[in-house]
C-alpha cells in the first residue's frame, strides 16, 4: 500500500520539514536550491558535492521499486541503486526530481520534476577519501 | 498560552544520498 511505502522513506522529504544548511541557516525543504548544498559541501569538513549523470532507469518486478543506473564524479563509477519510485533526487539547477513525481507529490505534498536520463544529481562523497 | 514544540531539524545531508564507489587506483 502507499501507506506502507510511505514509511520507508525519511520524513524528511516532506513539505514543510526544516532543513539546516552548514552556515547555520534554516530552509524548507521546498525551498531549497542548488546554492544551498553547492555552498554547504563547501564548508563541510568531510564532506563534497560528486555529480551523479541518470544513464537509466528501469522499473523492477516489485511494484513501486526502480532502478536507477549513475555514473558518478570525475573517473565515471557506474553506481544502480535500487529506489522507491516516490524517493527525490535533488537536480543540479532543477530541483526535486523521482521516477514518479505524481507519487512524491501525493505521499510528501513536495514539488517534484520527472527524473529523466541525462539528468544530473547532487550526491556527496567523503573528502579525503583514499 | 502557545505551548512550545520541538521542530525536528534536519542537517541538509540528510538530504543528499552518498554515492561513494571505489575509486580505481
């Protein structure tokens, strides 16, 4: 049921939630933009912005389940993860993004674009790593 | 009287899944 999918996201990703970048400041969840993480991995310690380009999206044979194929930072990493169809991606310069923006927008009340191939997603990597 | 209440506060990581795949060599 939804209600059970709904669940096994975090409440995060839910109108209204509080989000608290890196220089302190608080923003809604809805009203974050590319800025406000570009500028947070920024100043984080341990933490950086890796570019993540959609390559595919497949549906599964479980219902409301995908599988997105990334190709990750500088050296091109193939990375699939196996996603709840309502669970958003942040775009760079777009915003919130899932395979099925209707669902996002139904179970969170966020705004949601489609994630199409050639989108590419925010996602963070450890400073440092070896 | 407004009663206080604690507002859950999300640090903006949270947010952001980590892809952090084995860099070749």
């Amino acid at each position: 049921s939804s209600m059970a999918a709904a669940q096994t996201l975090p409440p995060y990703f839910t109108k209204g939630s509080i989000i608290q970048l890196a220089n302190g400041d608080l923003k809604k969840v809805e009203d974050l933009k590319t800025e406000d993480f570009i500028q947070s991995a920024d100043i984080s310690n341990d933490l950086k912005i890796d570019s993540s380009t959609v390559e595919r999206i497949e549906s599964t044979h479980s219902p409301g389940i995908a599988v997105v194929q990334f190709s990750v930072g500088e050296h091109r990493a193939q990375v699939s993860v196996e996603v709840l169809i309502e669970y958003p991606f942040f775009v760079f310069g777009q915003g919130w993004s899932s395979c099925s923006p209707e669902r996002t927008s139904q179970l969170f009340d966020l705004p949601c674009c489609k994630l199409s191939v050639g989108d590419v997603c925010i996602s963070l990597t450890l400073k440092n790593l070896k | 009287n407004v009663e206080p209440r604690s507002v859950a506060v999300f640090p903006w990581h949270s947010l952001v899944p980590f892809l952090a795949p084995s860099q070749p060599d």
